[in-house]
C-alpha cells in the first residue's frame, strides 16, 4: 500500500537552466506530459507540464511572422520562466489512498516522490496507481469476481465473513463496508479468487448472509434522481 512499493523509481528530471525546446523534444520522444524540475542537488524546485509548453508556443493560426517572433523567443526561455513552485509532492511512505486524494484534489496526472530534504525519488501517475490496485487486488486475475452481500445487521459481519472464507479456503483480496443511504441497509463487497463461486455463495449463506444481485435499472434510476 505504499507508494515506495509502485512508484516510478530514477525519473527523467530537468533543469531551472533547461531551454524550452530541448524540454518539449523529452516530452514529445519520451510521451511525458510532466517533468520534476531539480536543482544541482536533486532537490524538487517546480514542475512543468505538456500544458505550460503549449501556452509557452505560439497558435499556428498567428501570422508567420508573429510566430517566428515568438519562437525565438521560446528558443531563449529556460525553464524557470514557466514552471509551477507551488507544488503537492508525496513521501515514499504515503500510502496508494493519500495519492488517489491528492491526484483527485489537485487534478493532476502525476505527482513527484521526495524525501525529507525534497530529494527527488520517483514520480506516482494515475497509469502507477491503476496498476497498483490492479495488482493489489487481483483484478483481471482469472477467476477474481466482486461479490456484493447485505449486512444483516447483526455484530461482527465482517469478521464472520473472513472466517467462513478461510474456513473454506476461498483466497479473497478485499472486503469492504458501504453504509447504505437513508432507509437503506449497509453493503459488504467482497473480491474473491476462485472459480468455484457457487462454494463462496453457500458459505456466505451459511452465515446468513444474503447475496446481492445488481439491478441495473434501479441504479440508473438513482443516478438520475
């Protein structure tokens, strides 16, 4: 659950010094759309973007010779002039949900990885984050299935959950309690590894579990209201 565990270790940085051309040929040749912007040190001082390049370059719909002028002059600006300061950086010790909070929140595509010191050690991307809990809980794994029961009201349902499974020997990855909304009961989901569902279904019987069978014209009559 770290992100020292599924971060993008030894990232491509750039320089306050660096000219905009030469950062625009990284991006294009190496399909980045941000680049961690370090000092003689390594330390984290500012991000640039895909974005800030292009609002960098003139609008091919300018005159020529207004966009010479202007490419010139892009030929001749370092990076400083264009980078962002303020910036959310994460510690290799936050976890995959403080990313998914801050990519969310910030609404960026990456966030750079520091230490204590802004030493730059990686970079976390929403494709690291998708793959990390992809492969966190087995999705796509043949015969993972997403199970949905209702919480039946009595203690300890996810700790009678866990042991019908293990008493059974049913491999499982994720086991979550969704309170439901006014009038409505709690929901349990549970990630199972196995192909023998009907075997997960009757021990969840067993408990008094009752499974839950998706109605989908109910959940799009919920998603309009």
């Amino acid at each position: 659950m770290y992100i020292a565990r599924h971060m993008t270790t030894s990232p491509v940085t750039v320089t306050p010094d660096t000219l905009l051309p030469e950062v625009r040929e990284i991006m294009n040749s190496r399909k980045f759309r941000h680049l961690p912007v370090v000092d003689e040190r390594k330390r984290l001082i500012g991000m640039i973007t895909d974005r800030d390049l292009r609002s960098a370059y003139p609008s091919s719909l300018l005159p020529e010779d207004k966009r010479q002028v202007i490419l010139d002059n892009v030929a001749k600006t370092q990076v400083r002039s264009i980078m962002a300061q303020k910036l959310i950086s994460l510690s290799p010790l936050a976890t995959l949900d403080d990313a998914l909070y801050f990519l969310s929140r910030e609404k960026v595509g990456l966030l750079p990885v520091v230490d204590e010191e802004q030493h730059i050690l990686g970079v976390f991307s929403v494709q690291d984050l998708m793959k990390a809990y992809k492969k966190l809980y087995g999705i796509g794994e043949r015969g993972s299935a997403l199970i949905a029961v209702e919480d039946d009201g009595l203690p300890k349902p996810l700790t009678r959950i866990v042991r019908a499974l293990e008493e059974k020997e049913i491999r499982f990855s994720r086991l979550t309690r969704v309170h439901g909304e006014q009038g409505e009961k709690n929901i349990i989901y549970l990630r199972v590894h196995t192909f023998n569902l009907n075997g997960v279904h009757k021990a969840l019987k067993e408990i008094g579990m009752a499974i839950i069978v998706p109605d989908l014209h109910d959940m799009l009559g919920k998603s309009r209201s």
